[in-house]
C-alpha cells in the first residue's frame, strides 16, 4: 500500500493581520475567514477606533456640528413654528452627547445593516454567502473608515473653521464642491455617497460577495452596486423630507 501524505493545513493567519490584509489583499482575507466567518472582532476594533477618534477629535469637529444643527433647527422651526428656544437647547444638549459617544452606537448599527443589506442582495443574486459571511463582510468593509476619520481629523486641523460649514466639507469626493447654503440638499447628498471611502467600502463587498459567494465578478459588482444603492436611500430620502434646499 503507498501512503498518502495529506497537505498541509493552511496557515492560520491571526485576525490582527487580516484587519491589515484587507488594504492589501482583500481577496486572500475574505478566502481565508470564508470557513470561520468571524465577525466580532473586526467590528469591535472598527467601534472602538472610530469611537475612540470622535470622542477625541470632538473639539475639532464643533464647527461641522454646530453648522448641521444649526440646518437642522432651522428646518425643524419651518415645520413646527411652536419650537421653543428651551427646547432646542435641549434638543442641542442632546445632539452634542450624540455626536461625542455616538461613535461607540452608530458604527456597529452601521456595520449590522450592512451585513442584512449584503446577505439580502446576495441571495438575489444566488451567491452562496450565508449571513455568517455577510456579516464578516460589512465588518471588514468598515475598515476603510478608520482611515476616512483619522482623514477627516485631520482636515478639520488645518482647515479654516469657517468652511466647515456642513458633513462634506470634509469628504473625499464631489460633494465637498457644493455650497451647502444654495444646494440641493439630497444632489449633494447623492454626490456624498461617491466619496472615495463609500466607494471603496463598496468595491470590499464586491470583493466578499465574489469569493464567498462563488460569484463572478460581473455579478458581484452588480450585487455591490444595489448594496451601494439601497445604503444610498436613507439619507437621500432623508435630504428630501428636509425639503431638498438647504437655505
């Protein structure tokens, strides 16, 4: 009888380094976690990073913060005259604990929409990816941001306060060209999800759905395109109940 030797397992890779992998080689990542979606600890570092920078970088965001609830008052008076000057002192109290802990909330709330949106489309799509994976993911997918609000930080160090007028001022891509105070609220909105961390997020997802899905590249791209599209309704939909001019 001959022995069969079998192959070697693969190497086990530490989830550190796929949190650096996924610039550099998102596909050998994705390949890598397809059998053991893991998906808490990316999303926990992505959390605790991001939530860490806000909460640091407050101070430098006020200007960007103080200009959107301004909008935002404005637009609520438009609708409820009766707004009194109490209450949105206290709506701003409020916003402003929001915007300091906020991080820590909103980006795993983020990052699960993104893993039922990605599964969702995935099964229109017939991709084999099952929610482990999709959720696996999003979480990865998220990574990019933490570059995007060091970025953001930093940019808001050495800009001028006064053109930190609005969200985009700050963004990558073409809606930091608009004036926010003449716009068309949901175009700039529209324009904000081409921002080069949106997209490259987007471009992850392809890459995710292709290899754990057993997909193409032409399908994948297509059924990151809709995960794009659909993460693109909210806020858009939001932009037009403010009533689409910002003025």
């Amino acid at each position: 009888m001959t022995d069969v030797t079998p192959p070697p397992a693969p190497p086990t890779v530490p989830l550190w380094e796929d949190l650096i992998d996924i610039f550099t080689s998102p596909s050998a990542v994705f390949a890598r976690r397809r059998e053991d979606p893991s998906f808490f600890f990316p999303l926990l570092v992505v959390t605790l990073v991001i939530g860490l920078i806000m909460f640091g970088t407050k101070d430098l965001m006020s200007p960007i913060f103080d200009a959107e609830f301004a909008r935002g008052m404005a637009q609520a008076q438009k609708q409820n005259p009766s707004l009194t000057a109490e209450q949105m002192e206290a709506g701003k109290g409020v916003a402003q604990m929001f915007a300091t802990f906020g991080g820590f909330i909103i980006i795993p709330i983020a990052i699960a929409l993104l893993g039922v949106v990605t599964f969702v489309v995935g099964k229109i799509v017939s991709a084999a990816t099952t929610f482990g994976q999709a959720m696996m993911i999003a979480a990865f997918a998220y990574v990019p941001r933490i570059i995007a609000t060091i970025l953001g930080a930093v940019q808001a160090a050495v800009m001028d306060p006064s053109s930190l007028n609005s969200q985009f001022a700050i963004h990558l891509g073409p809606a930091r060209f608009f004036d926010i105070a003449t716009a068309n609220l949901a175009l700039v909105t529209l324009m904000g999800r081409f921002e080069v961390f949106v997209l490259w997020s987007t471009v992850l997802v392809a890459i995710g759905l292709q290899v754990t899905g057993k997909l193409s590249a032409q399908k994948a791209a297509i059924a990151a395109f809709l995960v794009w599209l659909v993460a693109s309704l909210w806020p858009i939909w939001g932009a037009m109940r403010a009533g689409g001019l910002t003025e």
